[in-house]
C-alpha cells in the first residue's frame, strides 16, 4: 500500500471537487482493486478531464499574442468645455484602468518583437459605464476603406497551402493597396519593432468626436506619449530576441511593475472645429493620414499609470473585451468607416470568443450599476433578479437622455459604393514628409535595410517591382536605395492621380436635408 502525501495549508484552501467536496486522493482515479478499469462514480477524476479539455477558448483572431496590466488614469488639465463625459468633468478624477498590449498578426505563441504594429487597449472604469480606447502605437492604419480589412488581414497571416508566412502574399497586398504606404513606412522604421510592449506611445489613429454639454462637438484625435520616450530595436535585435526570448515583451512589462517601476503615459488629445475639418487639406475621416502638430498642437488632459500586474492572466487579460462601441456619454465615434466598422466587429468577436455574457465577467463588468432587459444565456451571472424583463408599467426603468442632442451634428448624403481608396497624390505627402523631414540618416538606412531582407524574399518579380514603384512615388531615392540592396534594378514611381481629385471632407453640413 503505497503511502498517503500529506500536505499543511498555509492559506486555509483544502483541495475540492470543482463543488466544494473535499477529496481525500486527488492525485488517483478511483478503480477496481490496483489493477482493474475505472469506476463512472469518480466525479472529480471525470470532471477534471472534462474540464481540462475545455479549457482552451478561442484565441483573437488579430492581437493574439499579449500581455496586460491594471493601474489607473487620472484627470490632470480640465477639457470639460470639450467634453461632458463624468470622468472629465473634474481635474483629479480617476478611473481604474486595465490595459492589454499586443502584436497583430502572430498566434499567442508568437514572438513578442515581431515586425509589426502593437495593439494598445485599454478599459476605463468610469460612474457612466466603461470607455474602452482600443488604439495602436502607430497614429495611422493601413486601409481606410474597411471591407479591405478580412483580406488584408489573410495576407499577414498564413498561406492556406503551405501554412507559412508568405513574403508574396504580404507584398501582393501592400503594393495592390498603395494608401497603406504611410504605415507601411512606420512599419519598417525601426518604430515596428519596439522595445517591448510598453516603451511605446500609443494612438486612438481615429477621429472620435469629443460633445460638451451644450451639444456642441470638436473633433478629437487621442495620444498618449510614453513618459521618458519610447524605445525601439533594431531589426537585428528584434529577430535575435524573437528565438532567445520570445515572451520578452510579457516578461519585462511584469518585472518593471514587479519592482516598482511602472510605465505610465501623458494623455493629450488633437481637437480640430467641424468648420476647421471642412478646411483641412486632409479627409478627418482618413485613417491613413496624421494632422500636423503645428496645425493642431497636442492638449493635455491626463496620466495614465500600470502600476498592478494581474493575479490571474486568463481571467484579468485574456478574458479581457475591449471594443471601441464600448463609450459613454460625451464621446462619440466619428463617421470614420473603419472605427464604423469596429463597432460592430469587436462585440461580435466577444460573443464568439467568450460568449453573450462577456460583459459580466468581472474584469469586463462595470462598477457604473447596469439595469437593462437582456436576461439569460450562457453563464448568465447577473440576470437581474426579479425585476422585470421589459418595460414594466409596475417597476419600470428610468430612462436617462444624455445632455446633448446629436441629431443635428451632421447631415449625411451621397451615392453607394463611393470608392474610399481612390489614391491621389495626397496619399504620398505625409509618407514623403516622414522620410524627408522627420527620419534622420539612420531612421532612413535602418527603413532600407528592414525592407530589403523582407522583400529579398518575394519570388514574383511583379509584386516587389510593383511595390518598388510605390516607394517611388514616395521618393525615387527609396526604391534605388532598396533596389540596390537586393540587387535588382530599380523601377520608375506608380503613376497617380493629382491631389485635386482627392475626395475632400464635405459631409459636415447643418440643417441643409
Ligand atoms: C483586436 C477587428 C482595425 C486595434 C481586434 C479583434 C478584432 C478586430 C476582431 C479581436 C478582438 C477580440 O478578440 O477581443 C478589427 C477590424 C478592423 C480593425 C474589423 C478594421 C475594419 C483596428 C484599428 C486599430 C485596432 C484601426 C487601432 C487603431 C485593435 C487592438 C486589438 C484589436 C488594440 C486588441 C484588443 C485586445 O487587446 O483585446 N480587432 N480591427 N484594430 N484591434 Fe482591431
């Protein structure tokens, strides 16, 4: 008879069945005698299998891999003329927060300094509700068009034969969809491969409208600038800690906060007047274009501290459900198609991943008292006790309007099917001004040499002569330069329209329809 481990607590827990019945064995399955087959009536042997093999939920379809931490967001200059939102009516409000880092395109296993653009969502826990900024480290995006995004997304991802990453694939894409040059150029800086997850800044990359309490809007676009500067690595760098350490970004975020040393941001926000967007040589709605500082300089408005890692990654992180429809009275999205189309996308990906109740969980639950008619579905934790499911004449709910009327804030009309990536040369200044103006020589040669080993290892001599082409027409110096470095010739710039037929902001209209 072998003999009996016998363990002390030392925090009170005694092992139980997954219902609270102690078990006196839990490291053997109940059978006959030491030799026979297993007995149906061991509930925990059979409820720990079933459990572990559902333990696995479905992993993000973008923004797998990630790593997160809670802290808090403080109001630090007063914007209440820009907004009537509770959490910035005061200087001195604070929010509790919790924030999930991200890389896009790899699975949860993949590696922390990957190329690629990081996520940076983060959950606000106000007295109105939850105000999720879901935002990136890079202030534009790829597409603006978002019917592109499900095909855009493929294309990083695997080859549906081979199950490898495809070099052709990547570039086909990019090249075929020129308005992406913009990030594509931020992309193969050395600003795509940060030091970990949080030496970055981050950005809404959206216009979101910002609504005072006189029903009065501004257009508003969020930074928040990492404190003491963001850090990058080199391309070489980045692909050595990939194999020795592909969980680095995790590690260091949980060992600075471990040792005191918790990142923390300066949140500003770009306002622009709807009579400033009519104006603006930019579309406001277009996700691939930044506004100038100088034009729009940055406004301050708060702090944002990790100062607590989770207890428990799964629950706290992974279960986490940020979405850009999660807001509160005073924020608004714009009419930006893409941030449009998120609405939708990330709620719908929630029921999915974590089921209908996933606002109940508690890291996505608000501390704001919810009081609605939705009632049952799977692990319905809150139903609302007895009161009502509808709008009972007995017991009914108050109904309470926000403090501003947005009906008359825009006056939409045009035809279907408006072509959102028609390309002009427009699409080229801002990329043009990045390598002109804001990279210095090694920014420029580390973009050269990032490019040239990804590229090298396109097979169609079509996609890479295509995307030398839109390199080109950022500036010809670009395409020679990558050219050289993988030894081909280079190409002449794509040809493209001017910037007079760029389709111009000029929706906003009041009481016209
Ligand atoms: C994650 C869709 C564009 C930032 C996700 C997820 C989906 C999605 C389905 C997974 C969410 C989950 O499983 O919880 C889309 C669509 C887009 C789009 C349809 C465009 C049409 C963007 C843009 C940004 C962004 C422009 C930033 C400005 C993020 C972030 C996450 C994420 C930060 C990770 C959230 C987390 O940590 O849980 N996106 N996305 N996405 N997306 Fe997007």
């Amino acid at each position: 008879m072998p003999s009996k481990q016998v363990f002390e607590s030392k925090d009170g827990a005694t092992y139980t069945t997954s219902t609270g019945a102690p078990v006196g064995v839990p490291y053997a399955a109940q059978r006959v005698g030491f030799q026979g087959p297993l007995l149906l009536q061991d509930f925990h042997h059979i409820d720990l299998l079933a459990h572990f093999d559902r333990e696995r939920i479905p992993e993000r379809v973008v923004h797998a891999k990630g790593a997160g931490a809670h802290g808090y967001f403080e109001v630090t200059h007063d914007i209440s003329d820009l907004t009537c939102a509770q959490l910035f009516s005061k200087v001195g409000n604070k929010a509790r927060a919790t924030v999930r880092f991200s890389t896009v395109g790899g699975e949860s296993g993949s590696a922390d300094t990957a190329r690629d653009p990081r996520g940076f969502a983060i959950k606000l826990r106000t007295e109105e509700g939850n105000l999720d900024w879901v935002f990136n480290n890079t202030p534009v995006f790829f597409i603006r068009d978002p019917a592109k995004f499900p095909h855009f997304i493929h294309t990083q991802k695997r080859d549906p034969q081979t199950h490898l990453k495809d070099a052709d694939m990547f570039w086909d894409y990019l090249s075929q969809n020129p308005e992406s040059i913009h990030q594509v150029m931020i992309l193969f800086s050395d600003r795509g491969t940060p030091d970990g997850y949080h030496h970055m800044h981050g950005y809404s990359g959206h216009t979101f409208k910002f609504v005072n309490k006189d029903g009065n809007f501004h257009y508003v676009q969020v930074h928040l600038i990492k404190d003491g500067g963001a850090k990058t690595f080199d391309n070489e760098t980045a692909g050595k800690l990939a194999g020795d350490n592909p969980d680095y970004g995790i590690q260091s975020l949980f060992e600075d906060i471990e040792s005191g040393n918790p990142p923390s941001w300066t949140v500003s926000v770009q306002t622009m007047t709807p009579e400033q967007a009519e104006k603006f040589r930019y579309n406001v709605l277009d996700l691939t274009k930044v506004w100038p500082h100088k034009e729009f300089p940055l406004r301050p408005v708060g702090k944002l501290v990790l100062n607590e890692n989770p207890q428990n990654y799964f629950a706290e992180i992974e279960q986490a459900a940020f979405s850009p429809s999660h807001t509160v009275p005073g924020i608004e999205p714009s009419a930006d198609p893409v941030l449009q189309s998120r609405l939708f996308s990330y709620p719908d990906t929630h029921r999915h991943r974590l089921g209908t109740n996933y606002n109940q969980l508690p890291v996505n639950a608000p501390i704001a008292p919810v009081a609605n008619f939705q009632r049952d579905g799977s692990m319905a934790f809150n139903n609302q006790g007895a009161r009502p499911n509808y709008q009972s004449s007995i017991l009914p709910l108050a109904y309470k309007e926000k403090p501003y009327n947005v009906i008359k804030h825009e006056t939409w009309l045009g035809a279907a099917n408006a072509d959102l990536s028609y390309i002009t040369e427009l699409d080229f200044e801002q990329p043009r001004a990045l390598w002109q103006k804001v990279f210095n020589n090694t920014d420029r040669e580390h973009l050269v040499h990032n490019v040239a080993v990804h590229i090298k290892g396109v097979r169609s001599a079509e996609v890479r002569d295509r995307q030398l082409s839109v390199f080109a027409a950022v500036d010809q110096d670009i395409a020679d330069r990558i050219a050289q470095a993988i030894g081909v010739s280079t190409v002449k710039p794509l040809q493209v329209k001017p910037a007079a037929e760029a389709v111009r902001f000029k929706a906003y209209a009041t009481d016209q329809a």
